[in-house]
C-alpha cells in the first residue's frame, strides 16, 4: 500500500463515532498519519455537512492528500463534500467502488456508512483505497470533464 505523503483528514458524526474510531486507531497502527476531525464522544448537535465541509475545505486547500467521511450511510457527507469546489467524495460500500472511486474517478474522499458498513469490511475498504492510484487512461477525458463542470459552477 502507498503511504500518503500528508496526513489523512477523517471525520464522523454521532452515527458512525464508533466505525470512526476503530478506523483512526487501525490507520495509526499501520503508521499512517491521521487529523481526527471529530466527533470523538456522542454530540447530536454536531451535523454531518459541518464535518464534511471542513474536510472537503481542509483537502481542497491541500492540508490533506484524502480523507475518510463517515455518517449513518454515507450518502449525506458526500453529497455535502462534493459541493466544495475540485473535491470529488465517493461512497464505498464494497471493495470494487471503493477501487474505482480512485483508479477511475481520482477521488479524494471515500465515505462511508457506520450503519452499512462493519469494523471488517471498513478496514478492507480502507486498505483498497489507499493502495489504489488515479490511473488516467480511458478515465481522463471524464475526470476533466468533471473538472469543467465544477468550474462551470463554481466560478470564483
């Protein structure tokens, strides 16, 4: 697996604390560098988008090469990451989109769903998408594509 050269921002709300935690304690044991975003005890105050953003806004601004996104599905901090401008969040929920989000898509968030995914599962998905590199190839044209959309929307 490709070690990061930064850190890897993570973050969480109340319904994924727990995969978030054992997903910050596997990364540290395998030397990776995390920025634990919270939450880190039970706070229902604390939404889900304002976690994503401040992700999403962290690795746009270059802090973090990736990070890791995790609420009840998943769904709801990657529509919310995917609003920040150049940042492009996927959900994985199994080894293949977790692969793909990378290799085709050049993602740099994975999410996922504390109450979809286990402890297991996760760590596996995890593995997969670090080890997984942007290829370009047949996928350039589309990633590029992407990038003229978001420009188109987010002009500054």
């Amino acid at each position: 697996m490709s070690t990061p050269t930064k850190t890897i921002a993570i973050g969480a709300d109340d319904a994924a604390l727990e995969l978030k935690g054992k997903i910050v304690d596997y990364l540290k044991s395998k030397g990776i560098p995390v920025e634990d975003y919270g939450v880190n005890q039970p706070d229902p105050s604390v939404l889900y988008p304002d976690v994503a953003l401040v992700i999403a806004q962290a690795i746009a601004a270059g802090k973090h090469d990736r990070g890791i996104l995790m609420c009840g599905t998943g769904i709801g901090v990657a529509i919310t990451a995917n609003k920040v401008p150049g940042i492009r969040a996927a959900v994985c929920h199994d080894p293949y989109s977790a692969e793909r989000s990378r290799k085709s898509n050049d993602c740099q968030i994975m999410t996922l769903g504390g109450r979809i995914v286990g402890e297991e599962l996760a760590k596996s998905l995890v593995d997969t998408w670090l080890a997984s590199e942007y290829q370009g190839g047949r996928s350039t044209p589309k990633v590029q594509r992407m990038k003229e959309i978001d420009d188109q929307f987010h002009k500054v």
